[in-house]
C-alpha cells in the first residue's frame, strides 16, 4: 500500500515569518507562547509539543531558546502544522534585551492507495478537486498565524518597565 503526500508552505514564497522585539524581559515569550498557540490554532495539549527549551545564564546576559509544534487535522487527509522558535537574550539586573521570533506553517496531505490505477485516480482527484480546499486550509492557517502575531505584538508592546516606586 502506498500513499502519496503533498506538503503546502502556508507562508510560501517565504516560508518564515519573523518578529523582532526589543525591551524589557523578553524571556516572558517561553511562558507566553505555549497557550496563545494552543488558543489560536486549536491545539490540544497531546498534539502540541514543546520539542526544546535552553537557557545560558553563565554570564550577566542570559541567553535563552525555545521551540514548539503544534498539529490540527482538517480532515482525514489534512493535518495543519505551526511551528515557532524563539531566540533571546536578556541582561540579568536590568531584565532587558531583545528576542526574535519565527513562525511558520504548513499543511500536510496524504492519499493512500493500493495499487497504480488508483494512484493515478488520486493525483487527478487531488488536483482538479481537493485543491480548492485545501487553498481554503491555507487561508485559515494563513489568518491564524497573522491573528498569533498580532497577539504577540500586543503582548510584548504592553509590557512595560516597573517605575522606582513600583519596585
């Protein structure tokens, strides 16, 4: 039995959307992340993964990574995959530095077959019919992933430094 599988970049030509962020602790984003993408991409906590999280805190910059994926199925030949990545620094008395963030999505077909005559059915079928849905799958995940980084912009823009009599 085989199976042929179709992978769409959600964000094609480029693939990666990247955020930028400078101020004050940006090392709130490994806290932040996991739940906005859960809420936003309908995630459920078994198909969300937290693949890895590093910190540096030898010298006075701490330096931190974290990395997540989270599939969604569409039907039962579509997953949705979103991944983000988040790269910072942060100095340890001042707790300001700056963080860049990447997200990317991308859809996942797959037709299973078992022999060559339907095969060939199903490469026609996946072209003249199940390309408009799956355009459609793209334009969701496409406005779900703009929805997570205006979230992220938001989030990170409103956090603001404490004041020396709030401290």
């Amino acid at each position: 039995m085989g199976e042929i599988k179709q992978r769409v970049e959600v964000l094609a030509p480029h693939y990666l959307k990247t955020l930028k962020f400078s101020g004050y602790h940006p090392s709130r984003t490994l806290k932040m992340i996991p739940p906005l993408m859960k809420e936003t991409f309908k995630v459920t906590s078994t198909n969300f993964f937290e693949d890895i999280i590093k910190w540096d805190t030898v010298s006075e910059i701490t330096m931190f990574f974290g990395a997540w994926r989270g599939k969604y199925t569409e039907d039962e030949r579509t997953t949705r995959w979103i991944q983000v990545k988040v790269q910072g620094e942060q100095h340890e008395k001042t707790l300001k530095g700056n963080v860049t963030i990447w997200l990317r999505s991308y859809l996942i077909t797959k037709f299973k077959y078992s022999n060559s005559i339907i095969k060939e059915l199903l490469r026609l079928y996946s072209y003249y019919f199940y390309s408009e849905r799956r355009r459609q799958y793209t334009e969701v995940a496409r406005n779900l992933l703009n929805i997570l980084e205006k979230e992220l912009r938001v989030q990170l823009e409103s956090a603001k430094e404490p004041t020396a009599s709030e401290e």
